[in-house]
C-alpha cells in the first residue's frame, strides 16, 4: 500500500487529502494533516469520492446513440461521428450553429478552461455558455468595469480581519465561492475570539449563522439597497477614508449623490432590516480597522446582483478596507491571472452580441439562460449541436422544461462527462472523461482567490479506469478529426499540439508558473506536495501598482454598473406585499446537481423548507405535498417546517429532479423536483450587463396538494 499526496476538487476549499493507493487501485482517500492550509480539513464529499471514483455507474467507454440507444462504441469510432456530426452541422449551418457549454467542475481542471477555449475559437462560434452566468457573471462584469480585469476579486482577510460582513453565503455547508479557504468557519469564529465580529445576512438563519457571528434576517432579493443603505450612512456621518477616496476613486461624488436616495429608513420597508442596525453595521465596518464584505451566490441569484457586487466593492473602498491588511486583498498569487489575461487579450470581450437578446458576453461567453431560445428560436443562425463539457444544464440551468425541449431538438449533443448525466442522457455521444484523481493539477483558476496564497501541484494518483480519457485529450481529437485548428487557426494550434508531444498540458502551464518557481516550476513544486505558501506583495500594492482600469482607480461609477439604480428604487416604494419569495439552498452531502448517486452518502430528502408562521397560515404541515407555481412553472415535493426559515420565504434546494434516463439509478430512486423548472429563461429574466439568471426572489404561490400520511 501506497499513500499519494493528492488535493479535493469538488469545491472551492481544495481541501488536502492522502491517497491510499495498492498497485494501481484506489483503496481509500483521507484529510492530509500536513497540507498547508486545510492542515487535516476535508469534507465527507472529498473522502467518499472514492466511492464515486469507483461507482458502476460511472461511464469509462464511450457512448454512441444507435436506435435510440447509448451503445458501448470504440474510441476511435465515437471520436469520428462526433466529428463529422459537428463538422456537418457548422458546414450546413454555419459556425454558430454548433455551441459549447462548460460546467463548474471544469474549472477545477487547469487543462479544460484552456481546451475549451481552444475548442471555441476552432469552431468559430460565438454561442460558447458556462456556469459561470448561473453562478457570479455580476462579479465579472462589475470587476472588469470598477478594477479593469473581470479576473481581479478582493479576497477576505480571513485570519487578520475584526470585521467580517457575510452576505447570501452559507459557508458552513458550501465553502463558499471566490475564495478558496477551506476551514471558514473555523477561521471565522476566532475573528469573534479577538474581539471583532462576524455578521451573516442570509434570510434563512443557517447552518453558518447558528455556528457563528450574528444572524440578521433580510427580505429576499433586497441585498442591493441593503448594501447602499450601508453606503449611505458612511457618507451621511462622515466614516468614508478621505485619503482612500482622494488617491484611488474615481467617480465617488455620483455614487454619494445616488446612496443620499438610500436611507437606513427609505430601504426598511423592502428590506425589513431596522434603521438602527443598519447604522450600527455601517459604523462598526467603518471602525473596525480590518472589515470585508463577502457577497456570494444568495445575492449573485437576485435581480440586482451586480449594482449589490458594486456597492460591496464601493464600501470596502470608501472605508479604506480594500487592499488593507484585515479587510480584502488583491492576492498576487502563483500566476497573477489578470496581467497574463490582459496580455493574451483575453480579458478584452469580443465585440460580437448574441442573435436572442443582444447580450455582450462575459469572459466571452453568452448567458446560458438564453441557451434554450438560441437551439429553439428558428432562424439561420439556430443553434443545432452542442458540446457539453462537465456540465448538466438539464437540472443547473433556469427554465429546465425548456431546456429540455431545446436539448431533445439537437442534431448532435456531445457530453464529456463521468456519468450519463440527466443531460447526457439526452446525449447522441458520452465521451468518458477522468476525473480528479486520474490527472494531473494545479489550482490555476484559484490562484488569486486564496486569503492565504499557496501552490500546489499534484500527480494523478491512479491511471485512468477503463477507456476514459482527460478532457484536453478528448478535444484535441474532435478538432484534428473535424480538421478544425486548435485556438482557431494553424499557428495555435501548431503550438499547442507542439507542447502536447513534448510532454503533455503540463508544458503549458510551466511557463505561467517561471516568473514564481524558476526555471523548473514542476520540480520545485514537488519538493513540497503538501503545498508551499507563497510571500505575497504588501497590501496597498494592488491600488498603488496593480489596478487594471485606465484611470489607475477603483472606478466608482461606471454608467452601464449603475444603469438600473432607479428600478432598484422602485422597489423600495413597492415592496414584495406578502407573496412568498423563492431561495436557494444547498445540499451539505451533494454537490450541485451530481454526487447524489454515491451510495455511501445519503442527502437529506428533497423538501420546501418554509417558515412556522406560513405554514400555519398556508395549513401545512411537516411532511405535506406541496405545490409551488411561479410565473414558469410549477413543482410538487414534500414541505418541511422550519423555524431558521424567515417568513414570506420558501427555500429549495437545486440540483434534484433526476432524468429518469439518466446513469444515476440511486439518484433517481431518490426523488425529489427541479427546482429549476421555476426559474425563467430568456432575455426578460436576465440582468442585461452580466446575463446572471435569477434564482433568488422569485414570487411563488404555495398550496398543500397532500396530506403527510396519504402521500406514503
Ligand atoms: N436553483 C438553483 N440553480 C443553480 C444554483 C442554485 O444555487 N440554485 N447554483 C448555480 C451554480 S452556482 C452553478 S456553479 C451551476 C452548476 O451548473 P453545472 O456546472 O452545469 O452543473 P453541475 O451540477 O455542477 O454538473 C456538473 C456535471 O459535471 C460532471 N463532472 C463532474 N466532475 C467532472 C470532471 O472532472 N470532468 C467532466 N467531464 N465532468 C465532470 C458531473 O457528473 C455533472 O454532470 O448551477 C447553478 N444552478
Ligand atoms: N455541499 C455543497 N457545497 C458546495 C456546492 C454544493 O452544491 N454543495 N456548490 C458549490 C458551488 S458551485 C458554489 S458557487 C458555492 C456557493 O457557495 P455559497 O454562495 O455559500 O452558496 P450557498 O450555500 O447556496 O449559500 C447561499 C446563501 O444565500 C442565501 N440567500 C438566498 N437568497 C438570498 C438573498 O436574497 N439575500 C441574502 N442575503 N441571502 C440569500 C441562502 O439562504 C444561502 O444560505 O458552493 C460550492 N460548494
Ligand atoms: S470541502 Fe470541498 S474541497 Fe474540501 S473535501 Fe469537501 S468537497 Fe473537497
Ligand atoms: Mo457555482
């Protein structure tokens, strides 16, 4: 038995774990002790892939769909039908008529972003979609525009900071997003141990509010003016940083004439959070010496998720928190991802807008809400074959009636996936993909995102099971079949397949990692397979040196940021009248819309979670059929009373609601309702400058359909 340093990519934490390994079989996984961060951290999702590693249900040989049925193909067989199904579909139809989606587990793989990319521009299609417009396209668009890179994220100062302002973020079952820390709660409650504090705004009192800092309630889909109301008191009572704002804003003197609109007392009503402590929030931000404002996906899903990134943005910098010791850092990080973006050109969007919609792309991709109406909208330009990278947005996406209507109408659906997920169940080819354990990494996406900046490489730990092959691999085939260069044209694709030879993806990341680790970046970075922490530049350097826009300032108010500020307004003369909100929750024991077919984790039964007091109004009780109904759709699924549940508010879980054609039999036998049938699609439900969907917030109308016991 062999033990291999290894680390989890499920989730952002990148918790480090031991591999036990005999010969070349997995035999268990476990919490590395010595890794430097997580220091013997790591989920039940990390140590039970195994399970997953191993499952019967995972694909390792191709699927070609013959007579209606995924049939077992050889490799070369199902790489040359994909081929020539694309290749058929873009020269009938054009380049557009063939779209790629990736998913969130592709960007926990340094090679896929990048092969993707280059699958992209060999196609010449502009209809490319990512999870990334399900999940924080608000924080893209809002960075690119206030910090000049869509890559450039302050990071909280978990272990420095006396403040810490936690918004629609439930890190003690998520790990969060946007930084990559595992152990946050841990490090959270000794913020509370010397003496500062945590706030955590979520309208559910959570598993992370229970564990630390003060619960503050808040109406759904109100964050936004939450935030500006917060702005407003900074400059009502004189707590900005005048030196902060004279040496690195621009556009400070619009911003405080629209918060003067936002009082504590003008936002109370929308909200229902008290003036008082809204002043209070904002004076002890202000004081504390070491403050941050985390805003994560509870706020990303509402209608205002970007002006609510912007304002998170603008109260770290009027408070002199940003780039400050204790409040949000601008890490440097192994690769410093945005200057390598801006020389590359790729944080510059393509000027292009999508045929539904007229969206710009964001990280030059188009919403994935408008995917569905791009294949079922006819016209020249109609989207006729996609290529699905590690993503399921049969379940992920909004609107999933549509999506799956759309999806059933393709000419060819090509999935790169571990399983025949509920989207590849619809799939005319699965092309069987490694997963984490079988590759080699490095946290490249994460590089800027670490509170405490690391690098880590891995070796596979195991060959791969059976035939599946990396994703890289998979696409640099399709495209040298379908004889499109890789990156679009022959020089790049000369390169890539130059360094392919010479010794695999890994010969393209070396040279990003030159600058930190010399000139054998791989060989210094296994001399430490726990991980090495990295010296990072002081704070302050990123407002002095490393701003991306223009101007060399935090751009305060970009015109298109702000462009919906007065229907923000609107709503506070409006607010909600006592229709039951919509919000999201996630399954400790899964992730997203996968991981529930792993037979030794069992998640919690699918359920409406609702508050005691709409219950009792409603006459529901703990176990009832419920039906839900939003202007989209409509769901049936088990209600559970819950008192941590605000009222006026229903929180469900996504990711349920399994295909019965998929490969997940135990995740099917499970039940449970998309909850994405709900959500809209198209052009009205998105925010027109991120295209972010909306899953948060949505009004819904709740009636009992059955009693506990009649539904057993
Ligand atoms: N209602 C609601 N909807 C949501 C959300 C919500 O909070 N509420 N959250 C949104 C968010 S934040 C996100 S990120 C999206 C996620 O949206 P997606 O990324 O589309 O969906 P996932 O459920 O993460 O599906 C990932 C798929 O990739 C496969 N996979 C896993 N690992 C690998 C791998 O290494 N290689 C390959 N090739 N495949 C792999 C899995 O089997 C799975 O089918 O969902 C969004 N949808
Ligand atoms: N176990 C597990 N871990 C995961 C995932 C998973 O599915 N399962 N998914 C991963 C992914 S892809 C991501 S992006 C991250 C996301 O990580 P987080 O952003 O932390 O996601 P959630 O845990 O869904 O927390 C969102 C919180 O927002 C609250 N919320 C909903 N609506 C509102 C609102 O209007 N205002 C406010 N203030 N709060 C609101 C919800 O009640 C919830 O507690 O988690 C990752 N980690
Ligand atoms: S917290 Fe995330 S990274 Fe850590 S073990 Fe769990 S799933 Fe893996
Ligand atoms: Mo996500």
């Amino acid at each position: 038995m062999a033990t291999r340093v290894t680390y989890c990519r499920i989730c952002e934490a990148g918790c480090g774990l031991l591999a036990e390994v005999e010969g070349e079989r997995l035999v268990s996984l476990r919490p590395d002790p010595d890794h430097v961060v997580s220091r013997g951290f790591a989920c039940a999702k990390g140590t039970r892939f195994a399970a997953l590693h191993a499952s019967a249900e995972r694909v390792s040989a191709p699927l070609v769909r013959r007579g209606g049925r995924l049939e077992p193909a050889s490799w070369e067989h199902a790489i040359a039908d994909a081929a020539s199904a694309i290749a058929r579909v873009r020269r009938e139809h054009g380049p557009h008529s063939v779209a790629v989606y990736m998913g969130n587990p592709g960007a926990f793989s340094f090679t896929t972003p990048l092969f993707t990319q280059a699958l992209v521009r060999a196609l010449g299609t502009r209809n490319f979609f990512t999870a990334s417009s399900l999940d924080c396209n608000n924080k893209f668009a809002v960075s690119a525009r206030m910090l000049g890179s869509p890559m450039t994220h302050p990071v909280p100062d978990l272990d420095r900071a006396r403040f810490a302002l936690l918004i629609g973020t439930n890190p003690a079952v998520s790990q969060s997003s946007f930084v990559h820390a595992p152990r946050m709660i841990e490090r959270l409650t000794e913020i509370e141990r010397r003496g500062g504090r945590v706030v955590v705004v979520d309208p559910r009192r959570t598993e992370t509010a229970r564990r630390v800092g003060e619960h503050l309630p808040i109406v759904p889909d109100t964050d936004a003016a939450f935030l500006l109301a917060l702005l407003h008191v900074v400059f009502d009572e004189g707590l900005e940083d005048r030196a902060a704002l004279r040496d690195h804003a621009a556009g400070a003197e619009p911003l405080r004439a629209l918060v003067r609109r936002f009082s504590p007392e003008r936002v109370e009503g929308a909200t229902g959070v008290a003036p008082a402590r809204i002043r209070d929030i904002a004076r002890a931000f202000a004081g504390s010496g070491g403050a941050f404002c985390h805003v994560s996906t509870g706020v990303n899903h509402g209608t205002f998720g970007s002006i609510a990134y912007a304002a998170k943005l603008a109260l770290e910098l009027c408070t002199g928190n940003l780039d400050r010791v204790g409040g949000a850092l601008v890490p440097r990080g192994a690769v410093d991802i945005a200057r390598v973006a801006k020389l590359l050109g790729f944080d510059r969007e393509p000027r292009f807008t999508s045929r539904i919609g007229g969206f710009s792309p964001v990280m030059g991709a188009l919403p994935t809400g408008i995917l569905a109406d791009e294949i079922l909208e006819p016209g020249p330009e109609r989207v006729r074959a996609l290529i699905v990278v590690a993503g399921n947005p049969l379940l992920s996406a909004p609107d999933g009636d549509r999506v799956k209507r759309a999806l059933t109408s393709l000419d060819a659906l090509v999935c790169l996936e571990l399983f025949v997920s509920d989207t590849a169940a619809h799939a005319t080819h699965v092309l069987p993909c490694t997963d984490f354990l079988e590759r080699d990494d490095f946290p490249l996406a994460f590089s800027q995102m670490q509170p405490v900046p690391f690098a880590q490489w891995t070796d596979a730990v195991v060959p791969p099971t059976g035939e599946r092959r990396p994703e890289w691999e998979i696409i640099a085939d399709l495209c040298r079949e379908a004889r499109l260069p890789l990156g679009g044209n022959r020089l790049t694709d000369a390169v890539i397949r130059g360094a392919l030879r010479a010794g695999g993806p890994r010969r393209l990341l070396a040279p990003l990692l030159v600058p930190r680790f010399g000139l054998r970046p791989l060989r210094a970075l296994r001399a430490h397979p726990h991980g090495l922490t990295l010296d990072e530049s002081p704070a302050g350097d990123f407002l002095k040196r490393r701003i991306g826009t223009p101007s060399g300032k935090v751009e305060l108010f970009p015109s298109d940021v702000w462009a919906r500020a007065p229907e923000l307004e609107r709503t506070l003369d409006a607010p909600g009248g006592g229709a039951l909100r919509l919000i999201t929750k996630r399954e400790a024991l899964g992730h997203n819309s996968w991981m529930h077919g792993n037979p030794r984790l069992t998640p919690h039964a699918h359920a409406a979670f609702l508050s005691p007091a709409d219950a009792g109004r409603l006459g529901v009780a703990d176990g009832d059929w419920v039906r839900l109904t939003t202007a989209t759709g409509s769901i049936e699924l088990p209600a559970v009373v819950d008192a941590d549940v605000s009222p006026g508010v229903v929180a469900v879980p996504h990711g349920f609601g399994h295909d019965p054609e998929s490969g997940w039999r135990v995740a099917v036998a499970r039940g449970g309702a998309n909850v994405n049938l709900l959500a809209p699609s198209g052009p009205r439900g998105l925010d027109p400058l991120s295209g972010m969907c909306q899953f948060v917030g949505l009004e819904v109308t709740l009636e009992r359909v059955a009693r506990a016991r009649a539904a057993e």
